[in-house]
C-alpha cells in the first residue's frame, strides 16, 4: 500500500514563506468580494509605504533630508524632524494612487488632507502617526509608524471631521511598522493580530508570526521614569511596587511602536501617564493609542487610560491627547487598582 504523501518541514517553511501580505489579509478575510478587495489594496498602499520609508531610514548620514530638525513646529508644538515631513509626505502620495482613501489625518497635519479625486469613490479615512520616536532617528534606535482605517462616514471638506470623532471600536483595521535590524509591520483587522518580517531581496512582507496572543503577566514594565514626580500619587505607587517585588525589569526606547512591540511579544505593560501639569497626557488617541489598543484587545490583552478601556474614549477633536496603559491584562489591572485605591481614598476625605 502506498504511503500517502505528507509534507516535508522544508516544504511546510515554503508555504509559510510564501505567504505575502496581500495574500494573508483575503484569506483572513474569507472573501474576494469589493470589501476583501479594498482592504487588501490598503494594506498593500501601507506596506509600499513601510517600505519607501525603511528605504530613506537605511541610508541615513548618506541621503540628504533623513537627519536633523527642520526648524519649524507642528501643530502639537513638536520640534519637526526631517524624516517627519519626508515620511508624512510618503503617506499623502502613496495614497493619493489608491483610489480608495478619501482623506488622511496625522500627527503633522492640523486638519485632515482631503483627496478629491478620490472621494466620489473613497469611502475610507487613514489616520497614522508617520514617524513615531522620530527622536531617535539622529541616534540610530527603533522608530515606526502607526496607523488606523475607519470607514468614510460624509463628505465633510470644511476640516472639522466630526464623523472622525468616534470611539476606537469604529476602526476597522490598525497596525504598525517597527523599523530597526529588520522592517516589520503587523496587523489585526479584527481577527487576531499578524506580524510580516520584509524580505529586501522580494520586496515583499512575508508572514513572520500569526495570531500573536501577549501573555497574561509578563516581567518588563515600560516607561519614561524621568517624569515619576510629574505623575499623580496612583502611578508612584505602582513604580515602588515593581521596584519593591522581584520578577520585574524595566525597559524604555523613547519610542513607543518598540516599547509596545517588545509588551506585545514579551507580555509586561507600557504606561505613558498624564502629569498633574497635563493629566490627558502626551500620545494622541486617534492615531497613537487607539490603534495600538485596537491590536492589544486582539492578542488578548487590555489597554486602558488607567479608568477607562482606550477602545471606549470619545475624542472631541482630532489631535486629543489621553493617558496610555497597555500590555498584558493582569498587570493593566495592576495598574489600574493604584489608580482605584487613590481615587477611592480621595472620596472618602473629601469634604462632605
């Protein structure tokens, strides 16, 4: 009787590496319909963007326009660098052939970009953070891009995007793309969470890992310890609590994709909470936090504003700031109780 064929490991590697971006997100999809086909040509629209990117990236301290300050501010009142207006631009033109986006809005950008000539057909809106950790540039660490696709809700070209003003539960796919030893971008479209490793030699994203679950507990805690007598008492507390119990080190690039990347594969928890000064904080819902929260959830991790699922924050303008906690779900609740037991005691002295 003959032995029925089975697949060699080879052979097994082949069909993982065989599997590009384009093709993932119709399987993930199930479909070939106008949908499936939507998607699947934005996803292809921001990984030729990863790519040009990680191309100027590569050949800084060669190129002209890649190093350095521009001298002007944007409108959160950031010193701009230049790899933010090279990279913000990358996204606009990039965009501009697809078609299928009627309007982008970024952290460079005081209003959304309107494509006209996309619009009578677009009927979706990106928003991105085109170079996130772009500090880190002149140093030669970790930087990335985050980004989010909503559905086109109106045609509202006066710049206010009021149908932009949604919880994170509206977005229909998010993702981000880590440059540093080698360019990944991941993504969830609402059914788990993918990461694609690209290959310079195809020029194409393959599949590096599927359905990425962040563990329950992990031992990094991820953030910026300069600012601990910035913060309110609730978030001290937390610091001396991981300072005080073994099983915790502390991890923090100053660039939030690397950070979240390190949580969502390692487990642990970044935290980026406001100040007493600023209590929404510094990183932006729409297009920072929302995004990553989106994909957190998916890997079956939390993500929170420390009272608050990030997925359930309403902005009410486009460039709202709000504190971030996010990464595996036991120590976000950590987190969160320090915050609980300050608010409660802050009630129970309160005057009556």
């Amino acid at each position: 009787m003959t032995k029925p064929y089975e697949p060699t490991i080879h052979q097994r590697s082949l069909d993982r590496d065989c599997t590009t971006l384009s093709r993932h997100v119709l399987q993930q999809l199930k479909s070939f319909g106008p949908n499936a086909q939507d998607l699947s040509a934005l996803m292809n629209r921001l990984a030729l963007a990863g790519k040009l990117i990680a191309r100027r990236l590569s050949r800084a301290g060669i190129v002209e326009g890649v190093l350095g300050f521009t001298g002007d501010e944007n409108v959160q009142g950031e010193t701009v660098k230049k790899m933010d207006v090279y990279a913000n631009d990358v996204f606009i033109s990039v965009f501009k052939q697809s078609g299928l986006v009627c309007r982008l809005a970024s952290e460079e950008m005081e209003t959304p970009y309107y494509i006209p000539e996309n619009c009578p057909i677009g009927r979706y809106t990106l928003l991105y953070d085109p170079i996130d950790g772009s500090s880190n540039i002149d140093t030669n660490l970790n930087v990335g891009s985050i980004f989010a696709i909503r559905q086109q809700e109106g045609n509202d070209e006066t710049g206010e995007a009021l149908d932009l003003l949604q919880n994170g539960r509206k977005q229909l796919a998010a993702g981000y793309i880590l440059y540093g030893p080698s360019t990944v971008l991941v993504y969830s479209l609402g059914n788990g969470v993918h990461a694609f490793t690209l290959d310079p030699s195809l020029g194409e994203f393959i599949l590096w890992q599927e359905n990425i679950t962040v563990p329950e507990h992990g031992p990094v805690y991820s953030t910026n310890e300069g600012n601990f007598w910035q913060w309110e008492d609730s978030y001290r507390d937390y610091i001396r609590y991981v300072h005080r119990h073994e099983g915790y080190t502390g991890r923090y690039s100053g660039a939030l994709v690397g950070d979240f990347h390190r949580i969502l594969l390692q487990g642990g928890v970044f935290l980026y909470p406001g100040t007493r000064k600023k209590p929404e904080g510094k990183l932006r819902l729409l297009y920072e936090t929302a995004p990553l929260g989106f994909l957190m959830e998916q890997a079956g991790g939390r993500a929170s504003t420390g009272s608050e699922n990030i997925l359930d924050v309403v902005p009410d303008k486009l460039h709202q700031r709000t504190p971030f906690v996010v990464g595996s779900s036991e120590d976000v609740e950590l987190v969160e109780s320090f915050v609980q037991e300050r608010a409660r005691e802050a009630r129970d002295t309160a005057p009556v």
